[in-house]
C-alpha cells in the first residue's frame, strides 16, 4: 500500500483543483491519499467524489496553522468532523487572519517600491478559499518582480524579508485540544522544517503527546537523513506514531511529486486506531 499523508489542492495553495489532485494520485499509484489544505475543508467533497470513483482512499485532513512560542508550528489534523462548531470556528479565524495580511503585507510591499494590488493577489489565489503567501508571491511572478515563488520568498515575503507578516493563528495547544474534541488525530507536520525546528525537541514532543498528539511526520522534504533519525528516535520515545507525506502543491514546490514520502501501512493504521477517542467536554474557547 502507497500511502501519501500530506497533499494540497487549490483549495488553499497548491495547484490542482481537488478532482484533478485525486487523478494524480491514482497516476502516481497511490492507494491512500490524504488532502490537508491549509485551514481549510472545503475540498474534501470533491476529492472523496473522485477518489471513490477512481479508487484511491481520500482521508479528509486539514493543516492547521498554529503558533507555539512565538514559532509557526503547522499540525496535520486527520478525520476532524467538519461540522465541530469548535473547529469550525477556529479555521474560519485563522482564515479571516489570512484575509486581514494580504492589504498589510501589499502596504509592506508598496513601501519598498513594489506595488500589487489586492486585486492582483485575488487573480492568483483564483479559486483558493485559503489565501496565503504562496499567492502573493503568485502575484509578484505575474507582474514580473520575480521568477518564482522560491524567490519571492527568499526576497520579498519569507520570515524576515521586506513583505513579511506573520499571521495571526491559535496556539499549538488550543488547536490539539479543538481538533480532539472534533474526533481528529493530530499529526505534527515537518516538525523540523525552517519554521519550527528550533522551538520542538525531545521533552517537547512527549508534553505535546500528553496534550492530544498522536504522530510526528518525520519523512518530510524539509528533513534530511539525520533528523529523520534523531525524529524517529523522538517519536518512539514519546509514544508518537511515525508518519510521511509529499507536502505535494502541484507546481507551487517544484521536485516534490505525489508519493515522494509515504506512510507505513502499520502506523496509517495505528493513528486510525486512535480516531474519534474525542472526550466529551470542549476545550473552554
Ligand atoms: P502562509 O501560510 O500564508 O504564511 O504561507 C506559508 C506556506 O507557503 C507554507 O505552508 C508553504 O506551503 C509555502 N511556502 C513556504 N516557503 C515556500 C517557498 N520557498 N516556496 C514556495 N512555497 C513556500
Ligand atoms: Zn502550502
Ligand atoms: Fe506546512
Ligand atoms: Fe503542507
């Protein structure tokens, strides 16, 4: 069984529509699929349409984006109920958050010579329910300011550089508590990737394991061998199941295919086994 746990559509930043994703999968040869657009549900009806049609198994997720201390922490939630008003509640914040930065960073952008409009922004994200960075730096190709989004982030909109908001979004905690409560598993993503590594290690892991966690994706194209070692060590430690996924955007991350990390089919079915274990009080938000 290929089992890709981390995928994105056009939903939010990736490029293929849900329908169109769920066909490269079939093509690529994956058994399991799961799309885990950022903040955002609205893609799973037509991806679980297709998959079903075209037999690959789609498990609706969502890339929560948090914070814990003062780091973007980004947290695979698996199988979370959509209709949860608590969940419903928190992606729609963080979407609005995401609503609020584009005008910020355009003014930000506008300051140092370079101006978009918001207009220009809404072209790029086209049919994105979830806007972001990604589609600024769409914009800033269109105009001609920069060759791709790799640049765009290096130059103008990546943590640090001229255009850059941070975003306002739930702590890490909160977020665990919320998706629980809607049934979903949790899952930290590339947890060692630029934004997080320095805020996540070993005691960490196993206070977050105590909080509602149940994976780290270790296998992630931000890991290199090593800290695919040092993660897989950590996650046996805090008890945490061992996952992987492409982080597929479609041509938004050129040299990242469908299917370059998977999961093993043991530890897909370890975090299925901790499905829906929701308790019954909610999280005081
Ligand atoms: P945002 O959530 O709007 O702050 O945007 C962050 C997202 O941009 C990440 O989740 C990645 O999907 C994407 N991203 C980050 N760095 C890059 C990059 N260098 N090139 C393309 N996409 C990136
Ligand atoms: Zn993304
Ligand atoms: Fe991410
Ligand atoms: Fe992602």
């Amino acid at each position: 069984m290929r089992i890709d746990l981390h995928t994105h559509s056009s939903v939010s930043d990736g490029t293929d529509p849900p329908a169109r994703l769920v066909e490269a999968a079939a093509v690529a040869g994956l058994d399991v699929m799961a799309l885990a657009d950022h903040d955002t549900t609205d893609g799973w009806a037509e991806a679980m349409a297709a998959g079903a049609h075209l037999g690959v198994e789609v498990v609706p997720a969502v890339e929560v984006s948090t914070t814990w201390r003062s780091a973007d922490v980004h947290l695979l939630a698996y199988w979370p109920d959509p209709e949860h008003a608590g969940l419903r509640r928190m992606l729609a914040g963080i979407r609005e958050g995401r609503r609020t930065r584009v005008p910020r960073m355009l003014e930000r952008l506008a300051e140092h010579g370079v101006v978009l409009s918001e207009d220009d922004v809404r072209r790029a994200a086209s049919d994105a329910v979830s806007v972001g960075r990604p589609h600024i730096a769409d914009a800033l190709v269109a105009a001609g300011v920069v060759g791709s989004r790799d640049e765009a982030f290096a130059t103008w909109i990546g943590e640090g550089m001229p255009g850059h908001v941070s975003k306002p979004a739930p702590s890490l905690v909160d977020a665990l508590a919320t998706v629980v409560a809607a049934g979903g598993v949790c899952v930290l993503a590339h947890p060692w990737g630029r934004g997080s590594r320095h805020v996540l290690d070993g005691p960490t892991f196993q206070e977050l394991s105590g909080a509602g966690l149940s994976g780290l994706e270790v296998d992630h194209v931000d890991h290199d061998e090593d800290d695919r070692a040092a993660l897989r060590r950590a996650a046996a430690e805090a008890d945490l199941v061992v996952t992987g996924g492409s982080d597929y955007h479609g041509l938004g991350k050129a040299g990242v295919p469908l299917g370059m990390f998977t999961t093993d089919e043991r530890a897909y079915h370890a975090l299925q086994e901790r499905r829906g274990s929701a308790p019954v009080v909610e999280p005081g938000r």
